[in-house]
C-alpha cells in the first residue's frame, strides 16, 4: 500500500476538524503523519498521589492519579470559558484536593463525572488560591502506565493539534497500517546496520531511550539521502547530452547590458557568463549550477544570460523562493530594462496576484508577449504554458527540490537550466549531490562591497549589542535579530521570537519600531512585514532563520544571532549574508550562549573569515554527530530529517552503496 496516497482521514479517530487542523502542519498522507517526528522527548514521570502534591515545588511536571470530585464548574470571564474541579486521592480522604482547569474545553463536562479515576499530567501551579494543574493531559491509569515504558514526543505544533493527539494518531497507523513496504531487503538492512523501516517510524515516535532514537533517525536520514541521490542520477542519465533547440550565437544585447552598468563585473562574474555562453552556443543543452558566496552577484550574471536568450526571441523563467525576492529581482530587471535600452517584456507571476491579473499574465506568456517571466513556484503551476521556454533559472536552488526544478523544465521542449545557490558547501558534497549539472563557482565580490565585521559575545554583552543596533538606526539603517526557536519552550532555554520584544522594549523604551516574523506566519503575513522592512517602515526586524533567503534590504547592516552554538557554521555565514548588501559597513554579532569552549572555537571560525567556502568546509570538519534534541540546521533540498552537513558520513555511505550497485 502507498501510504503517500491515503488521506489521514482513513485513520479511525481522525474526522474533518482534525484533518484541517493537521494540514496546516502539511500532514495530508498517512505517510507525513509518519515523517512528522518529534522535534524533542520527555520521559513521563512516576505517579504520585494527591497528597504528594503538598510537597511538589511550582512549575514542575507531575502525574497525578485522582478521583474528581463533585464541584465541576463552568463560568466565563471575557468570552473565555473556563471548567474546574478537583480531585482527592483514590484510596481514602486526603488532606488537599487538587484543583484541574481547562480552558475553552466544551467537552470536559462530559468526561470527567464524579467518582471516575484519571491520571492528570501537567505542570502544578502555586497559588494564594491554591493548588492547580491547568490544562493537563489526562489518561486511565492502565494507558499511562503503558507510556512510562518509553520516552514521549514533543512535536512542533498549531492551534486544535497536541503531542498527545500526534502520538494517538500515529500509534493507530501502526496498528492499522504497518508493516510498511521496505524498499530495502533484510539482508541490505542487517549488512548496513539499519532498522526496518517499520521499525524505524516506531522507534523515532516511540523510542525506549535516546539510542534508539538516534538509530530511528540515521535510517530515516539513509533512506532520505537514498532516495535523494538515485532521482539525482536518473536526472544526470536522462538529461546527458540533450540535444538543444535553443542555440545562439549572438550574445549583443548582453554586452551592451554589460557595458552600460554602472559597474565593473568580477572575474568570477565575467568567467560564468563566459562558461554560460558557451553552454548555449554548444546545441547541447545547459544544466549548470551557479555556486557564490552571499553577495557574488550571481542574479546579475542571471540577467544578462536571459538578455541573450530574449534577445534571440527566446522565453526565459527565473523563479525564486519567496515572493518578496521574486519582486525585487522584477523590479530590479524593470530598472535596467528601461535605463539601458534592452527592449524586452517582463513579467511578474506570484500566488498573491487576483485570478484576473493571473489570467493576463497566462495569456502573455503562452502568446510569447512576454520574454521574461519572474516568480515563484507559481511559474510551473498546470495552468501556466510557455510560448517557447529556453531558459530555467532558479535562484537558491536548494530551496527547491529535483523534481521542482525538473517540473519547471519540463514546461518547455529541453529548456537549458541554471541554478544558483549561496549555500557554499564543501567540494566532496558538491560532487555527490550536483553530478546531474556542471559547476560554476564564484568567489569573487563586487569591489565596493565592505566586509562583514563579525563578533562572538556573552549574553550578558548583550546591551552593547543593542548599544551598536541604537546608533546604526540613528544613522538610518536598519537591523535584524535572529532567534532559534518561534516561541518558548521548556525542553529548550533558548532565545525566541514571540517574547524577544520584552527586551526590546525594555533596551530602547519605545523608540524604535520592530516587526516580528516566523515560518508559522501565513505566506501573506510574511510578505508583508518583509516587504514593510524593506520599505524602511521597520527599524528591527525580529525572525526566525526564515530570513535566510527571500529578503533584500541592502539598508540593514547589523544582524544579531541569539543562541548561535545552535546552528551550524554554514547556516550561520548564510544567515549573516542578509546584511553588507549595500555600501555602508555592516555589523554581525553571534552570541554564544554555551559554557562549552568548543562552541567558542566553533564560532571563532566566523569570527575570523567571511569566505563562504572556507567556512563551509570548517563546519564540515568540527562539527560533530548531529544531537537528534538540537535544533536542525537550516535545511537543504527540502529534506525531513537529513542535515548534508550533520550526516555527511550517512551521506557518504549512501553513495557508496549506490556506486556499488
């Protein structure tokens, strides 16, 4: 059975409520609910009685086992229902009755009657008023002994989803649905020390200690980077020496561009067009993969590429990630197109235009009125038919899967593809996950690019942080602060993004602007606070990594980075690249708030070196194996679990075993 094709609704207990609270979290397939892995375990503690609950401190998780008495009660204070009784111990009177509270739970009068026993898990709360557990999961003492024999997980959730309703539903698949089908042999499982797949969803939802977790994850991870590499060489196989329908050999429209920028390109720069036209002009068709440090100016040798190909009456599509990086690459072409004479027809194509404006854009595309199309994946949606597609380009390529890109080409007869990605990463993983295309590497920066001034501090240094953030902003500038985690967490002490403002307002008082921004945000509201930091009508923008493409504010020149022993080196120089885009000296402070002094050498790293490459190979070098409760990397090629920095030796052993075969 292919369990990518049955809908979560086919699990028992999962009606249409649950399924769209569940899509929201992109769990669709029985198979996401599968891939959907704890982002961190708890261990549920013994249970104690009522009485014990006299002596246990506040803040701390207990399980408690009661019997609920006959004071439920139900009042409302601002619309806000609020449910309450208490529970006495089981086995005779106790000294205390325990008060539970559940807030806006409709359904609770009719599962806690008088008399019946439930254990209640939860965090106690002391106060003048008594002893309580608010909002506390709650079992039969039978079901919660059974969850004392393994560790439990805790997943990222949303509004109407608990841990609790994750883990239900994924213990009845395994119930109802396992054993799932294998793609590997018993023989391959047992000589390459994995688990059975089965055995490995079981084992990453419900493991009886870290190790096993651990080993749930690496085949998880395996099976991921196996998948990953064999698309990869089909990909190189089927497209190895594809004749071209688009061959030119007139690049005029490209020097003159070249020439009338205000500018002088870099080596890097002028030797990739170079190797691009000589791509073009082969009558083979391009499959090129344009690798350069943050700011290389990967987008301008783009441009001009697509200026040969218009300029021939060719079509060409560059798509890009988020639809506020879409939007500054179309209005930055729409510059040079009007001030330097180029004489084509962009166009722009994102989710957020109306069906109206979408339908033109459809038209002028198929007619061939338009000879630039920019976007986002909204470029190889079914509806969108090109006139004569030559060129795909898409920009942060690993942003995009294999069969994304293959997608959007696909939308024209054998279209010549070039990618771009900021993301250095070291040689060794460049020819193993880029074999299907040739490499163009760019480490050249414009020459009145400044470099990045980085520093490694203390929390407690914090202030002289915000010190340097005040006096950027009275100069008129801009600035960013990164946290690893959206909201607070208690298995996590770590910086987040929803209460971060509390030190923002209490450092600058009122006086400067912020905005807030995270993956949870709906595309719209993303869009908008970027495009509001971009329009200078936010002074600090607080985010997640999310930053970490999509947004280009050449005004911004601090970034802070909370919690940076966190995130790997590579990640960190990518994030780091949001600032020193324009001519000012721009700042970047990491803070370390780890004792560990291998995290200060890990961090030095950055400290001394903005090279993109150099750092990308440090990290693959210090950075050891992966802690499955740390937070993840950034990731690429838009896998679950693989990190091709954190697993590079999975990765390796993949390869080998495909080399093999």
């Amino acid at each position: 059975m292919n369990l990518n094709q049955v809908n979560v609704t086919q699990i028992k207990g999962i009606g249409d409520k649950t399924a769209k609270c569940l899509k929201k979290l992109h769990i669709e397939s029985v198979n996401d609910l599968l891939w959907y892995v704890p982002r961190s375990y708890i261990r549920y503690p013994e249970v104690s009685t009522v009485a014990e609950m006299r002596d246990i401190p506040d803040g701390q998780p207990v399980a408690v086992y009661g019997t609920v008495n006959r004071d439920f009660a139900e009042k409302k204070y601002s619309n806000v229902l609020i449910s309450t009784f208490t529970i006495r111990d089981v086995k005779g009177a106790a000294s205390i009755h325990l008060k539970i509270v559940f807030f806006q739970q409709t359904y609770v009068k009719n599962i806690f009657y008088p008399g019946k026993n439930f254990v209640f898990y939860g965090k106690i709360k002391r106060s003048p008023y008594g002893i309580s557990i608010e909002m506390p999961e709650y079992y039969s003492l039978e079901d919660y002994n059974k969850k004392l024999s393994s560790l439990q997980g805790v997943y990222p959730l949303t509004k109407g989803i608990t841990s609790k309703t994750i883990g239900k539903h994924v213990q009845t698949v395994i119930n109802e649905f396992f054993p799932v089908n294998d793609a590997f042999s018993a023989e391959f499982i047992k000589d390459n020390s994995l688990m059975s797949l089965s055995d490995a969803f079981r084992k990453i939802h419900f493991p009886n200690n870290m190790e096993e977790a651990r080993e749930a994850r690496n085949t998880l991870v395996f099976h991921e980077f196996h998948d990953f590499l064999k698309q990869i060489e089909e990909s190189r196989i089927s497209n190895t020496e594809s004749p071209s329908d688009f061959v030119i050999n007139d690049f005029s429209l490209g020097d003159k561009y070249r020439d009338s920028i205000p500018f002088e390109l870099t080596g890097s720069q002028k030797e990739t067009i170079e190797e691009i036209r000589a791509d073009i002009s082969s009558g083979i068709c391009m499959r090129r993969l344009i690798q350069g440090d943050v700011g290389s100016g990967k987008t301008m040798v783009a441009f001009l590429a697509m200026a040969d190909l218009a300029n021939a009456g060719y079509q060409c599509a560059l798509m890009a990630p988020t639809e506020v990086l879409a939007t500054q690459h179309y209005e930055k072409f729409c510059y040079d197109n009007a001030n330097y004479g180029l004489h084509l027809k962009p166009v722009l194509l994102t989710g957020s235009l109306t069906a109206a404006q979408k339908k033109k854009v459809y038209t002028g595309i198929e007619s061939g009125e338009y000879n630039i199309i920019i976007g986002t994946h909204a470029i190889f949606q079914e509806k969108v038919n090109f006139h004569n597609l030559s060129l795909v380009i898409t920009d942060e390529q690993h942003r995009f899967g294999v069969r994304q890109r293959e997608m959007l080409s696909e939308k024209g007869s054998t279209p010549h593809v070039l990618v771009m990605s900021a993301t250095p990463i070291p040689r060794t993983l460049t020819l193993t996950l880029y074999t299907d295309l040739k490499i163009s590497v760019m480490k050249d920066m414009p020459a009145k690019r400044l470099p990045i001034k980085s520093c490694v501090i203390r929390p407690a240094l914090r202030k002289d942080a915000f010190a340097l953030i005040n006096s950027q902003i009275k100069e008129g500038h801009q600035a960013y602060i990164i946290c690893p985690m959206i909201e607070e967490n208690e298995d996590f002490q770590l910086e987040n993004v929803m209460s971060y403002h509390e030190k923002i307002d209490h450092y600058f008082n009122g006086t400067v602007k912020y905005g807030i921004l995270h993956g949870r945000m709906k595309p719209k509201e993303k869009t908008e606070i970027m495009e509001r930091f971009a329009k200078k009508e936010i002074d600090i923008l607080i985010s997640t990594t999310v930053i970490e493409v999509g947004i280009d504010v050449p005004n911004a020149t601090v970034m802070i980075i909370e919690n940076a022993e966190r995130f790997g080196l590579a990640g960190l120089h990518q994030i780091r690249g949001r600032v020193g885009r324009g001519d000012s000296q721009s700042y970047c402070v990491f803070i370390n708030g780890s004792d560990n002094d291998k995290e200060n050498v890990r961090l030095e790293v950055l400290h001394k070196s903005n090279d993109g490459f150099y750092i990308a190979e440090e990290d693959l070098r210090l950075r050891g194996p992966g802690d499955i409760n740390g937070v993840r990397q950034s990731g690429d090629m838009q896998f679950v679990l693989a990190d091709i920095i954190q697993d590079y030796d999975i990765l390796m052993r993949v390869k080998d075993v495909l080399d093999q075969s």
